[in-house]
C-alpha cells in the first residue's frame, strides 16, 4: 500500500525500510535529511513537510520523540491536517492516552480516522520485525492497514477508545523502567559484596528474577560499558512520566512508580538528555560506590 512515514529515527529508520522492503510504497519526512537520504536510496520518495506527506497519501504514520512534536506535525503550520489527501493517521509514537485523545479529536473533526499504534521490543525489534505492535480505534480500520502493521511484528488489538493502546504501552513500559532500575540496584548490592556482576545475571536468568534489563540490557550494553541500546534517556522518562500522569487520572495508588520515577529523574539531571537509557546504571553506580562492568577476557 501506499504509506507516508514521518520520523526517521531509531524505530522509524529501521521500521520504514521494512515496509519498503515488504513492497509497501512509501514517501517519507524527517527534519533530518541523511535520515531521508537513507530511505530515498532504498526507493522512497521524499516530502518536503507533513503537509506535502499528507496531501500524497491516504495512511500517515509518525514516530517522533515528543509530544510537541508529535502535536505540531499533526496540527501545526505545515502539519497533517493541511494536507488534502491523508484519510488515516497511524501514530507509533508513545504518547500516553491524554495526547492519543487530543489529536484524536483534532482529526475527527477534518475526517481523518486515528489509529494508536505504539510499539515495545527496541531497535533489535524494530530491526527484525519483531515487535509488539498495540492497537487501538476503528476495529475495521486497523484490519485494513494489518498487513502493513505485521511488517513490524506481532499485532494486538487493544480497544476502540483513543488511547487504550498508549494505557496499554505505558505499563509495558513502567514494567520495563522498574526493571532497569531494581536490575541495578540489585546488581549493585552483589558487586559490592565481591559477586561478579556478569554471573550474577547469569544466576539471575536462570532464576526467578529475570528479566529484560538482566536478560538484554545489562548484557548489551552495561557490562561492557557500551551503553548504546539506542533508547534515548529523555524517552525514557517521558514514559514513566506519562504512566505517573496516567496513573493520576485514573486514581491508581503507584508507590513503587513514584520511586521509580524518581531516579529515572536522577539519572537524567546526571547523565544527560542524549544519554542511552542504560546509562541509568552510571548513577547507581556512583551512588553505591561500585562499577558493574564484566571482567576482561584473558
Ligand atoms: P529518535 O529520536 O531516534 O527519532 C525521532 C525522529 O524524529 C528523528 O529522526 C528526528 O529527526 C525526527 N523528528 C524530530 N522532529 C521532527 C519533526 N518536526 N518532523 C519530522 N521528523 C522529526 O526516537 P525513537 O527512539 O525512534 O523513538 C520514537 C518514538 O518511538 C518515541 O515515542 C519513543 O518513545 C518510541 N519508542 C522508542 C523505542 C526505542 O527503543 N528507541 C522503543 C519503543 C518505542
């Protein structure tokens, strides 16, 4: 089918090559061109703005890194809402529901169906096509762009109500966040006890405490001090933000969030607004007075 792509970056870099890849049509925008450089080359079309995306084709869909930004290329001077062709917006971006409603409404009223389509499972996933892509809207519109959306991985359908899939990512990714965090912690207490930190993951993964920071993130990226995952700090804590405000509207007690929320907001003050996400670990170390890095191989 014919698609518009709007933020070619870590996720949309990689999620828009697959659809050109699985044969899709596509026409591209991203405020940084060598991001469009490299979908053009692989037989793109390029666009000049939202707008000009917007009045090519009928299916948009956006991943970008913030809510303004995501609401000025939906409504803004040159946004999707100028454009004259564009029947579908299909947002990849987590946004949290309060966005997901706000422009849901803006694009109703020029006729323009919505469908919230965060994802979770990282660059790797995006990479592979191994994602877990959360839908919300009209039942029959997602059916209509399915084959398009399982080019990114696996496709759940989480309600008709805007924003039930944004609910529905931000605990996905509390649980992602509370991983990380407790995951250093933890693996900060053993190091400082004389453990060796790579078995301890090792220890952990074959037991009861596993999961994706000890499975994935310690591994890749803190052990051997890379810190790359390619998850932005900033998005990070723009997520456990959202789950905090989200958890507010609903009137859920969240304890273990607010601390949570807490060092995440630490790490950054410390380590940066580029920083990996990884790098969370940098600020548990430093307050524990230990380095969690695998031994050099002799
Ligand atoms: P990113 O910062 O790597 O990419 C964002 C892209 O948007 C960049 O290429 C940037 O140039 C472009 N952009 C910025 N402003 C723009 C504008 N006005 N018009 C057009 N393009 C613009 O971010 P990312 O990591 O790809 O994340 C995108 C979204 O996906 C975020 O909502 C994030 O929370 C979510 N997400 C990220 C991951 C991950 O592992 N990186 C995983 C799941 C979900």
């Amino acid at each position: 089918m014919e698609i518009g792509f709007i933020g070619l970056g870590n996720m949309g870099g990689p999620m828009s090559r697959r659809l050109v890849e699985a044969g899709h049509k596509l026409t591209v925008f991203d405020t940084r061109k060598e991001a469009m450089d490299k979908l053009v080359a692989l037989g793109a079309q390029a666009a000049s703005s939202p707008a000009d995306v917007a009045s090519r084709v009928e299916t948009v869909m956006t991943s970008l890194p913030s809510l303004d930004i995501g609401m000025k290329v939906v409504n803004g001077e040159n946004g999707l809402t100028r454009g004259n062709r564009i029947a579908r917006y299909i947002d990849l971006s987590t946004t949290g529901s309060r966005a997901a409603v706000k422009t849901a409404e803006i694009l109703k009223a020029r006729n323009i169906v919505q469908i919230d389509c965060p994802v979770s499972g990282g660059v790797g996933g995006a990479e592979k096509g191994t994602l877990a892509v959360m839908t919300s809207g009209p039942k029959d519109e997602v059916e209509q762009v399915r084959p398009a959306l399982e080019v990114f991985g696996k496709v759940f359908y989480c309600g008709d109500k805007p924003g039930m899939a944004q609910s529905m990512k931000l605990a996905n990714n509390f649980l992602s966040a509370t991983g990380m965090a407790a995951s250093s912690e933890a693996i900060a207490m053993g190091v400082k006890a004389g453990l060796d930190p790579s078995l301890m993951c090792d220890v952990i993964n074959a037991g009861s405490g596993m999961n994706t920071a000890t499975t994935q993130k310690f591994p890749r990226s803190v052990l051997p001090g890379t810190f790359d995952y390619g998850f932005g700090m900033a998005l990070m804590v723009k997520d456990v933000r959202l789950f905090l405000a989200e958890a507010e509207d609903y009137g859920i007690p969240v304890e273990v969030a607010k601390a949570v929320g807490s060092l995440w907001e630490t790490a950054m003050k410390e380590n940066g607004e580029q920083s990996d996400f990884t790098e969370l670990a940098k600020t548990v170390e430093k307050r524990a007075g230990v380095t969690m890095r695998a031994a050099k191989k002799a």
